[in-house]
C-alpha cells in the first residue's frame, strides 16, 4: 500500500547474502515514519513484544521470520543450536491471544524436520517465512475481494449514496504484510470508485484508530472521520452507519471472535440497531482446536500506563502525558470477546459466511 505515494510492505527482507528483516516500526506513526532493521531473533522478540509491530497477521509473520532468524544467529556463531527450540518458544510467548503466531512458527518448523545442516536449515526457514508473507498479502487480497461484494451491494441499495463503515483499532495493511482484512474491502471498494466513508474508532489505550488508522486511510485518499470510542452507538441509532468491518486476533471453531478491546460492545450496539457486523480475517485466525471462545481464548493483560498515559506529538516531540493520578491502579486488557451471535458474517480469503465449518471443507 501507500505511504506519500510510494509502495510499501510491513516487513520485508534486506537486499544480501543471510538477509535482516526490515519492518515500518508503528510506535512512531503517525508523526514520523521509520524503518527498523531487525537481525537477531531476541530483536524481533523485543519488536513484537513491545510493538514495534503489531496486527495478528503482520504478528503471525514476523514470528515466522524470527524463526530464521534464530537459525541465522546460530549460523553465525552468535546462539548455540541446541537453543533454538528456547529461542522459538520466546517467539510463541510474546503476545498469547493471537493464534496466527503459533500457526506461522509451526508452519516453518514443520518444514525443518529432516536430517539438514544447520546452512539447509536457515535457508529452508528462511524461504518458508519468505512464502508465509507473501500467501498474507495474498489471502488479504481476496478477503478485499470477497468483502468488496458486500460493500457493492450496499451501495446499489443506497442508489449509488455513501456507504458508512465502522471499524475498530486497525486491521488495515499495517496489521498484515499488505492490504489488511477489515480494511481490504474498503480500500478495493474506493478504487473502484463506490463512495464509501469509514467511522474511525480512536481505540483506546493504544489509539491504533487514531495513529494507525486514519493515517492508512490519508494516505490512500479514503475518506473518513476519527471518532471517540463512545460515539459508535449515537451514530448507529441515528442511521450513520451501514455496516461495521473489524478484523479479528483468534476466533473459535463455533465462532466466538477475540479482537481489539471494545469490539463486544460495538457488535452489541450493531445488533440492537440492525447494522451487519463483520469480521474480516484469514482462515489462519481460526483456531480448529478451541471448540467455544467465551472463557477459554486467553486475553492479554497490558501494562496499566498504557491506560494512565496517552503517548502523542508535544511541542515536535513524542511525548508521554499522564492522563490521571499517578498512583491510581489500572486494568489493561487488550481484548475482548464477541459472541458468535452478534456476527453477521466472517469475510476470508475463502468467501463469506457464517458457518465456519464451511471453510474447513474448503481446507
């Protein structure tokens, strides 16, 4: 996608003989646009962890990356072999509510079973990651796709008027290789000329909506209004919004969807106002072996400053600002949960419907 007119990826590869990885790091955006290099796996353990990066499918990557890179470190004398495997458990434990991660580091291990040199296997997980990326971008493209669909038809119905969408935090490009889910379909929907406008949700604490958002949507010439978290309900009893799209971090065999706190309650207000709410996610967001998610997908807990502080640009400077008292305890959980009830329907790279077994068959 864009950034000031020029194409760019999430995460890419350094042009050299045992390449880095090379990321846009997020905690920046979006004042001040940097790319970080990133060539050991404890970096990519600290970029995940601390969000330099962040989005289930771009989190889900950059795992399977950190998987080469472990191997790259102990090719160049810098990790013992024999701590590889602590080293990929590292990787798994950095965020625990998004399934893509493990799914990405198990799809480049199981390529690594075989009596190979330590070179074979650097390169055999190297282009394994390299082929996780790109299949991103790809099934990205198709939710786009399959989601456009919808926003068509809404638009015939409104007689070609603009179509309002909801989204929360930012399952745009940023959060994957390219493209994004939620915002796939909106982005094929404004290149194809339909009239759409997108609700942001600042998403608070971290105010991905706000910083990650609404900067993807500038920077393709979307257009869209930021809105405080609260708002969504008011504009969907007054008929403001058509459809909410959020993107998803895991969702359970019968539906039930963990996303960016806050997502529960604007599916509620969806369903007591009648708009459809969608989930856009990959297959690869679907956790096969976790029957329900009420209860048993594990919700990360944050640091409470990240409720106590909001970080932003003072004076030309990013600058951390304390919003209450310094003593006051915070509970930071970056997830919820939304019934599989309230969900419309689930936009993936393999169509649209609301029975997950559906895409199972189509494994």
């Amino acid at each position: 996608m864009k950034v000031n007119g020029i194409s760019y990826r999430t995460i890419w590869l350094t042009e050299q003989n045992s390449p880095a990885v090379q990321i846009i790091d997020q905690r920046f955006l979006p004042h001040k646009f940097e790319v970080e290099t990133i060539s050991s796996y404890c970096q990519m353990v600290q970029a995940i962890k601390e969000m330099h990066l962040r989005g289930a499918g771009l989190i889900g990557v950059a795992g399977a990356f950190g998987v080469y890179l472990a191997y790259r470190d102990a090719l160049a004398g810098k990790l013992s072999e024999a701590l590889i495997p602590q080293a990929i458990n590292e990787l798994l434990e950095t965020r625990p509510t998004a399934v893509n991660l493990k799914w990405a580091i198990d799809s480049v291990t199981s390529k690594l079973k075989g009596d190979f040199t330590l070179e074979k296997k650097t390169q055999v997980a190297l282009d394994a990651a390299r082929q996780i990326a790109d299949d991103d971008a790809r099934r990205c493209r198709a939710i786009g796709e399959y989601g456009l669909s919808i926003i068509e038809t809404m638009s015939q119905k409104k007689n070609g008027d603009v179509v309002n969408i909801l989204t929360h935090c930012n399952a745009g490009w940023l959060a994957f290789t390219d493209y994004g889910s939620a915002l796939s379909p909106i982005y094929l929907a404004h290149q194809k000329g339909i009239k759409v406008h997108v609700w942001v949700d600042e998403t608070r604490p971290r105010n991905q909506g706000a910083m990650l958002t609404a900067w993807e949507l500038l920077n393709e010439g979307v257009p869209h209004t930021l809105i405080a978290d609260n708002t969504g309900g008011h504009l969907m009893q007054s008929g403001l919004v058509d459809m909410v799209i959020t993107g998803a971090d895991r969702i359970a065999m019968n539906g039930d969807t963990a996303n960016k706190i806050g997502t529960y309650l604007k599916a509620l207000a969806a369903s007591d106002n009648g708009v459809p709410f969608y989930v856009a996610a990959p297959t690869s967001t679907i956790d096969w072996n976790l029957d329900v998610g009420l209860g048993k997908i594990p919700i990360e807990e944050r640091t409470g400053d990240e409720v106590r502080y909001v970080s932003g640009l003072y004076q030309g400077h990013l600058a951390d600002v304390l919003i209450s008292p310094a003593e006051t305890p915070a509970l930071n959980l970056g997830f919820d949960v939304t019934p599989a009830r309230l969900i419309t329907g689930f936009i993936t790279e393999k169509g649209v419907a609301r029975d997950l077994e559906i895409f199972r068959m189509k494994q």
